[in-house]
C-alpha cells in the first residue's frame, strides 16, 4: 500500500459517546474522579450538563483511526494536545493527513472533532509501515 | 490580580521519583473489554490495544493520580485537568506479559492563562519495561492543575 503527502486518512466514527463506557474506563485507569461519572457533580463544578469522557478514551479513538488506515502497521510515536472536553452523547470524527512519507515511515497530523466541527484533540503521529520481523 | 512575576513560587517537584512497585499484566479480557468500549475488535495476534501506554504506566507508576496532586500540592477534587500526553513506542504492547514503571516528575511551572488564571503545568516522564528492564514505550504527559485560590 503507498501513502503520499496530502492524503487524507478515513475517517472513525463514533455515533455518540456513551456514559456506560465512561464507568468501564474508571475501572481501566482507576481512577474514580466523578465528572466522569456523575453528572451532578459536573453540574456543581459548573462543567456542563453531561458526563465527561476521560482524555485517554478519546486518544484510543484516534489510534483507532490511524490502525485502520494503515494496516499491518504500529504506532510507532504519538502527541496529543488536549484542546476540550468529550461529553456523553456527542458525535466524534477521528481523522487524519498524511504530512511525510519515508523509510517505511508514515508521518500524520492527527485530530478528534465533536458534533463535526469542535476540535477536542490536535496532535501528531508516526506509523511503520514496513515492519521487520 | 497578581502578576507573573509576583505569583508565589511553585512547589519544587522535579526528580520526584515515579518508580512503580506493581507489576502491571494486560489481560485478555480487559483488553476485549476496553476494545470493545472504543468500537473495535482486539488484536488477533497478542497485541493490546496501544491505549495501554497510558492506561498501565498511570496504573503502575508509584503514585496515584491524587498522590500526585499531593505532592504538588494540589487537592485533586480541585479538578486536574490532561494538557498533553506523548508516546513513543519501542515495541508494541502484548497481552499476558508484565510490565513496570519506572519515571519521575519534570517540572512544575506557574503560569497565568487568559482561561483558566493562575495555574500550575506539571511535566513528567513514565518509561515501561519488560521482564528483562527493556524499555517498551516511554511517554511525558502534561497536566494542567488551575490554582483559583491565587488568581
């Protein structure tokens, strides 16, 4: 498969973000900050009115993107910038550009958008795509 | 409003160590479980989803997320928040195999930001290792820690 400079990567999908998930990765990273679990607590902290979706569940998003776009590739080197919050519910798009293509390496710029146009996460990614086994 | 110049110092938390004690084993069905949560299948050949990075060295690093806080002098209900996270890989994460933590704190710099006022901006670095201490990822992330009792 070749990639170019330019290219866009297919786009990940998820059609609303669920609340459900939120208590499983509570588990995951043990960590039991209720703004993710309670929406009353986000209202009190002036948050919003929805639970908010833990940071790295929405960088597993991306990674889904770039697995998908590359296949038979790994992530090699990955930064991501939180830019906003993720609320139950919403519609997020992880997409992609390819800004370098060498020595079996693919260089992107990576993004997680909500509900189309809010930008939650700007970042960066290497893949290899040629892996030696 | 304080300025920059005149802000109380940070408290000095760079070389705290991070070194874990836990070792921290990916398992088959926490894998399917946190795939299954992001919307896809795990990996047929052993690997775990990358996501682990974060999710094992934040497990198994030596403190808690509050007992971070703590040492920055920070009370965690006050709501850190993730600024940035960075990865690099040197192999993939697998299923089934245990892993360390060693890392420390970076740095700890008070600023002020238009948003969210007087705040502190943690750095620290996390490298996860194998049986054989070889590194597996290392990766820094950024926390933002609001100070709202100095703005």
């Amino acid at each position: 498969m070749s990639y170019a400079v330019g290219q866009e990567l297919p786009a990940f999908i998820i059609e609303s973000v669920s609340a459900e998930a939120m208590k499983k990765w509570a588990v995951f990273l043990r960590d039991p900050n209720p703004i993710h679990l309670d929406v009353e607590v986000v209202k009190a902290k002036g948050l919003g009115s929805r639970v908010i979706n833990q940071g790295p569940a929405n960088v597993a998003y991306v990674m889904n993107m770039l697995l998908a776009a590359f296949p038979g590739g790994r992530i090699e080197a990955m930064e991501s910038k939180f830019v906003d919050n993720v609320y139950a519910g919403d519609q997020l798009q992880a997409g992609g550009i390819v800004t370098g293509v060498a020595d079996g390496r693919v260089n992107c710029d990576v993004w997680l958008r909500a509900d189309g146009q809010r930008l939650v996460i700007s970042g960066t990614a290497a893949i290899l795509t040629q892996l030696v086994l | 409003m304080i300025e920059n110049s005149k802000l109380p110092p940070a408290p000095d938390v760079a070389g705290i160590s991070l070194d874990g004690t836990e070792i921290y084993v990916i398992s088959v069905e926490e894998n399917a479980e946190l795939c299954a949560s992001t919307g896809v299948a795990p990996a047929a050949d052993g690997c775990a989803h990358p996501i682990y990075y974060y999710i094992a060295t934040q497990v198994a690093m030596g403190k808690t997320v509050a007992g971070v806080c703590n040492v920055c002098k920070f009370d965690v209900d006050d709501g850190p928040m993730m600024g940035s996270s960075g990865v690099v890989f040197q192999k993939p994460l697998m299923v089934g195999v245990p892993y360390r933590v060693k890392g420390k704190i970076l740095g700890l710099v008070r600023k002020r930001s238009r948003k969210l006022g007087v705040m502190d901006v943690l750095t620290y670095r996390l490298s996860l290792r194998d049986e054989t201490d070889a590194e597996v990822l290392q990766t820094e992330n950024v926390w933002v820690l609001p100070r709202r009792e100095l703005a």
